[in-house]
C-alpha cells in the first residue's frame, strides 16, 4: 500500500497542528533575545557589584587587622 497526495497532506496538516499545539507558548525569536539581553545585563550588573564588595570587603579586612595589631588590646599583650 502507498501513500497518496491526500495521505501526505492529511500527515502534514496533522503535524503542524501537533507542533503548533506543542510550541504555542515558546516565545518568539525576538522576544527570547530581548529577555536573553536583559538577562545579561542584570548578570553583568550583579557581576561588577560583586567585585566592588568583595574589593570594599578586603579592605575593610585589611583596616581591622592593622587596628588589631596596632590598638590597645596589642599593646598589653
């Protein structure tokens, strides 16, 4: 038994409704790229606010440890 020309019409409309069906809520390709660039964008953002903190953090290490050694606790030890 072959296939007719109906046979491949009636599977290929059967397959576009069952991919429609399936896909209906992907976004489209320009809506993924829009969302895709703002979440880079909030990634990159958090990424240099990181880097500050963990440089503010250091330093603020990096004062107590000479108060530390230079402060009166130090000195009667």
């Amino acid at each position: 038994m072959t296939l007719t020309q109906t046979d491949l019409n009636q599977i290929e409309k059967i397959v576009e409704e069952t991919i429609g069906e399936k896909t209906k809520n992907l976004p489209t390709k320009d809506e993924f790229f829009t969302k895709m660039d703002e979440v880079v964008g909030e990634l990159k953002t958090a990424r240099e606010e990181q880097t500050i903190i963990t440089h503010k953090l250091s330093d603020h290490e990096d004062r107590i440890t000479v108060l530390e050694d230079n402060g009166p606790a130090a000195k009667t030890a």
